[in-house]
C-alpha cells in the first residue's frame, strides 16, 4: 500500500512538473520567440533586399529558429527570397543563397 502512495504521488510530482514546463514554453515565450526571429532574420537580409518580409515557422526545430525572407533586391527588379536559420543558443542568423521567388511561386502581400 505505501508503495502504491510513493508511486502515486512521483507520478503527481513529474506530471505537474511536465505542465509547469509546456506552460513556460507556450503562449508569449513562443510569440517572443518568433519576433526575435523575425526580427533578426530581416535584419540580416537587409543587406541584399529592400523592405523584407519574413514568415517565421512559431517554433522551429529543436535547435533553430526558422524563416523565410522575401522581398525586391537592393538594386534590382522582382522578388528574391532566403532561408534564414536562427540557432536558439547563440542567438546569431545565417541566411541561405538567394532564390527566385518566380521559381517557387511565392510573392509577398504589399
């Protein structure tokens, strides 16, 4: 019988623990996330696009934040887009080669 209780009440302990965990990864820590992301990702792109737009997936992978970053090249015609990969550690961005955008059938709303 006091097996049973010591189980019960370990279950009860990692449980509320696992839900103190999804609670403190949810909500504004995610939508915060996703800024930081945007934000960084269109500041790293503002060096080859004019006024970019970002779409951030809200979570990323375990490791990185993701996004893809669109706009009209510095200097050019159309739309160009990149790939642009947060690290959740080091909180720094890389983007990826630049794509035509025509090529994947992605335009941006303006």
């Amino acid at each position: 019988m006091q097996r049973n209780k010591i189980r019960f009440c370990t279950l009860a302990i990692a449980m509320a623990a696992a839900a103190g965990a999804a609670r403190a990864s949810s909500g504004d820590a995610w939508q915060e996330f996703a800024s930081e992301v945007e934000g960084k990702c269109k500041q790293a792109a503002r060096a080859s696009i004019e006024f970019p737009h970002a779409v951030v997936d809200p979570f990323g992978s375990e490791h990185y934040g993701i996004a893809l970053v669109t706009g009209k090249p510095k200097g050019g015609n159309g739309f160009v887009s990149y790939f642009c990969v947060y690290d959740k550690q080091t909180k720094s961005v890389e983007l990826g080669s630049e794509l035509q955008t025509d090529e994947m059938r992605i335009l941006p709303e303006e």
